[in-house]
C-alpha cells in the first residue's frame, strides 16, 4: 500500500515574549492507503499542534510533510487553498456547516468550488446522501436537523471531492452516546467500503477503539502505538491502560 501521508522530523516551537515552548519534537509518522489512524494523548501533548500542521492550517517550525506525493511545507497559500478543497477532507466538532445554505448546498459547496458541472453535482449529492441516510434532510437547513444529520452532512462534504485524506478532529465531541456510536460506525464503514483513509484526533477512547491503529504523543514526541486485533472490546481496554500511563494535565496546544 501507499502512503498518504508521511511527516518528517516535524518540529513546532512557539516563541512569546522571549519564551519558547516546543509543542512537537521530532514527530515522524506514515499513514497507508486506506488506513483508519487514531491520534490520542493527554491535554497538551502536541495532538491539536500536530492536527494544526497536518491540515495546512499552520506551518512546522522544521520538518516537512508530504500528502498524496505533494510536500505541503513547501506550498505558496494559492496552491495550499486548492490543495486542502481537492486533497483534504475536514469533520469538525461543531460541524462547521453553514447555517445560510440547505444541507444539500453545504455537501456539495467543494464541489462548487472546484466547478464541477451541475449535472455531476446532482449525481455526487444523490449518491452520498443516499449512503449515509439523509436523502431527506438534503432541502433542510442545519438548524432544522439533528447533531447526528449535520454531522452525516458534514462528514458527506468531507468526502464528496474524494480526498487523500480525511481529518476528523472529536467529531463525536457534541453527540449524544448513540449519535455517536453511529457516526463513528459511518467512518469506520467508510474507511472499510470506500477505503477511505483517515486521521481521527480524539481524547475519548471509546471513539478511538474504532481505529485500526492509534498513535500515542506524550509532551511533544510519539509515545507508543497500538493496533488493533479482532476485538474492539479488547482494543479499547489496551487504549484505556496507555492513557491511564499518559496521565490528563494541562490544557490542549
């Protein structure tokens, strides 16, 4: 298999008032083709830093990162911006939809921006929308809808464009238990159906024992790695164990 992703030598350090604080040491990671990757650690072990640099929203102090054979450490804010709509499938906390546009129009809003033809537009939304069991909502407005549709909605968007890969940062953090269960058991089908390859950032362990394989970070560097057998039972009490070796403190990066 390929990889999707490989990070090197990544480093972030941030520098306030003449203190320096670094947030990721020397991080080197692969993620394969079709690959579901969990990254998990304590309140300010780099997660969020990591999530950060890895989506294109910030840059590595050193290091570079390379997604699908594109270095994206090494890309004017031009290429950036198309590469994150035509590479890069987002699943946010809170959604991230936008309020003013129908379920329908949010799906299909990367699409539009691409300038895709309408006629395949139609295709694309019908056929996702069918997927995931919201056919119905696609006229509605967020507000209208559940957490558990706008999240469908949501995750829909992210990979309507088919991208390399998709960030899903806590997209269970606003669901109630069964939404959650089911928009997790969504991604985990995705990933085994569509061979969609995917990056979840999590602090909740039950939401990570849907992975194949979870990272660790512990202050900044890779701690150890888990992967997944036959059970997920199984997986998450060896998830509950690392973190309970990894302690909770301090606030996220």
């Amino acid at each position: 298999m390929n990889n999707v992703l490989v990070a090197k030598n990544l480093k972030k350090v941030y520098a306030s008032k003449g203190v320096t604080y670094t947030a990721l040491h020397d991080i080197n990671l692969e993620i394969k083709e079709g690959e579901f990757v969990g990254i998990m650690g304590p309140s300010g072990a780099g997660k969020t830093t990591l999530l950060n640099i890895i989506s294109t929203i910030d840059n590595p102090t050193s290091g570079n990162v390379t997604i699908g054979g594109d270095d994206i450490t090494k890309m004017n804010e031009d290429k950036l911006s198309s590469f994150r709509r035509k590479k890069l499938g987002f699943v946010f906390q809170d959604y991230n939809l936008l309020n003013t546009l129908t379920i329908k129009e949010n799906i299909v809003l990367p699409l539009a921006l691409s300038k895709v033809g309408a006629k395949e537009i139609e295709h694309e939304v019908a056929k996702i929308s069918d997927k995931f069991g919201i056919s119905d909502t696609l006229n509605k407005y967020p507000y209208q809808v559940s957490g558990g549709q706008k999240q469908r909605a949501a995750i829909a968007r992210a990979i309507i464009t088919k991208p390399a890969l998709v960030l899903a940062d806590e997209p269970t953090g606003a669901l109630d238990s069964k939404s959650s269960a089911e928009i997790l058991q969504t991604l985990s089908d995705l990933n085994e159906n569509d061979k969609a390859t995917i990056m979840l950032v999590t602090h909740d362990a039950f939401a990570a024992s849907y992975c194949k394989r979870i990272l660790f970070i512990k202050d900044g560097v890779l701690f150890t790695e888990l992967r997944k057998g036959n059970s997920r039972k199984e997986f998450f009490q060896k998830i509950l164990d690392v973190l309970s070796t990894l302690g909770n403190t301090v606030t996220d990066i």
